[in-house]
C-alpha cells in the first residue's frame, strides 16, 4: 500500500467505527432544541479536522492551492445544495425541463421522476428503492458535487483533492441542513456525531471516487459522464435506500465498502497503472 492510499485508509477508520456504535444504543432525550446553532460549530469543527487531514494527505502546502481548495469546499456546500433543488423541482415539472434540455430533458427528469416516487414505496422490492434512490438521490447529489468540483482538464491527485473537497462541502451543508429541518429538539447526541463525523467524510470519499471516472472534457461529453457516476451513485443510493428500509447493518457494510473503495482505487491507479 503506497503513501496516498494508506492515508486514504488510516485516519478515516474512526469514521467508519462510529457508524458502528450508535446503531445499537436506545433512544435517549434530544442533544439540541430548537432552533440551535450548535450545529455551526460541529460543521466548522469537521471543515477543520476533515480539511486539514485532505491538506495533508494529498499535499496541499501552497497557499494558492489551499484557497483553490476552500472555493471548491465551498462551491460543493452551496451550488451544490443548489444544483439538488433545482433538479429536484424539475423533477415534478419535465415540460418545463424539455424546453430547457429538449427531448433528453423530457425522457431523463421523468425517469428522476419516477424514481423519487418509488424510492419510499414500501409496496415494491427493495431493489426497486434501491433504483429509485439511485436515481433521484444518488446521480442528482453525485452529479451535483461532481459539477463544483470542476475537474475538467486535470488529472491525477489534483482530481481526487478537487473532488474531495466539493464532497466535503456538500456533507457539511446537508448535515446543517438536516439538524435544522429534522434532527434540534427530537434526535439524540448519537444522530449527530455520525451526521457530521461518519456522513461528511463519506460524501467526500463518494465524490473523490466519482470524478475518477468522469472523462476530462466531462462537460462536453455529458452521455459518458453520467455513466460514470452510475457506479458511485448506485452504492450511495443502495445506502440510503437500506436505511429507509430499517436495514443499517447492511447500510453499514455499503458505507464501509466505500471507504475502502477510495484508497483500493487510488492503489490501483498509482501502482498498476501509473496515474497518480
């Protein structure tokens, strides 16, 4: 195992363990009422620890390159919430999607479409909602983070930092997000502690592994790229789909895979193939 993959392993294994040891604790009182802004500190407290360890691991030292870093961190936190909604309600509109996009507009937000209805149905098998959150959860958020990362024209380890950080921007706004609107007043202190230090980090693993296979001049070639987030997508949809479905021991093992997945890829790139 070569440097860059072992640091994508080793500091990251108490993330994984803390999805592991909430999933058996009972329901204890709310950590947080409502409002709060707690929820602040843990993102700006997770921005330091997860950023600092991706400055580090991928040797980010100059300056330039760090503000390069923190655009990106913060494009993925704010474009990229806004790039979700804007899908997300033209999901329910794909007229207006087909005189934006013309006919792939139609066919491709009706498919979103379709599979934002089936993805709670707890009339269908759970493939179905596994393909339902696949499609209007996994590719509309990996897409997403995949735009701000704009990896167009680089490659190697500058792609993987870029995608890294648009992640981890997008975990960290989604985790504020998801504290206000579900978690201050009802969830206890566990549901945090593996929002902002299990999640943030596994969006950031899911989009470094997703701008590996999008083609450099991405943006031009927008049939070959969504077909490279398809991987990455299905694994973050098969999660979400598992946790809807009251299966977290099996969410668990997709999320870990995962995390395994980045530094197993980066390995093979570096050693095998000579890429990075």
């Amino acid at each position: 195992m070569n440097r860059l993959s072992f640091l994508l392993f080793a500091p990251w294994v108490p993330s994984v363990l803390l999805y592991w040891l909430p999933t058996s604790w009972p329901s204890q009182v709310p950590h947080l009422s409502v409002p709060s802004p707690v929820p602040l500190l843990y993102a700006l407290l997770a921005m330091a620890a997860f950023g600092g360890a991706a400055w580090w691991i991928f040797e980010v030292d100059d300056a330039e390159e760090r503000v390069d870093s923190l655009r990106r961190l913060a494009s993925g936190a704010v474009s990229g919430l806004l790039i979700v909604f804007a899908i997300t309600s033209l999901m329910s509109m794909p007229g207006l999607a087909g005189s934006l996009l013309g006919l792939p507009g139609v066919f491709g937000f009706t498919a979103l479409s379709l599979g934002d209805q089936l993805k709670d149905s707890p009339l269908v098998p759970l493939w179905v909602n596994i393909v339902g959150y696949t499609l209007s959860v996994g590719l509309v958020e990996e897409f997403a983070k995949a735009f701000c990362a704009r990896v167009n024209d680089i490659d190697g380890q500058q792609r993987l930092a870029h995608g890294f950080a648009a992640g981890l921007g997008f975990g960290l706004a989604e985790a504020i997000l998801y504290s206000w609107r579900m978690y201050d007043g009802v969830e206890p202190w566990a549901t945090y502690a593996v929002r902002f230090a299990f999640c943030v980090p596994f969006h950031a693993f899911m989009s470094a592994i997703a701008v590996q296979w999008l083609p450099e001049d991405w943006t031009s070639r927008w049939g070959r790229s969504l077909l490279g987030l398809i991987p990455i997508a299905t694994l973050h949809g098969a999660y979400d789909a598992l946790l809807s479905r009251d299966h977290p021991t099996a969410a668990g093992l997709i999320a870990t895979f995962t995390f395994l997945l980045l530094p197993a890829v980066v390995w093979y790139r570096e050693e095998i193939r000579g890429e990075l």
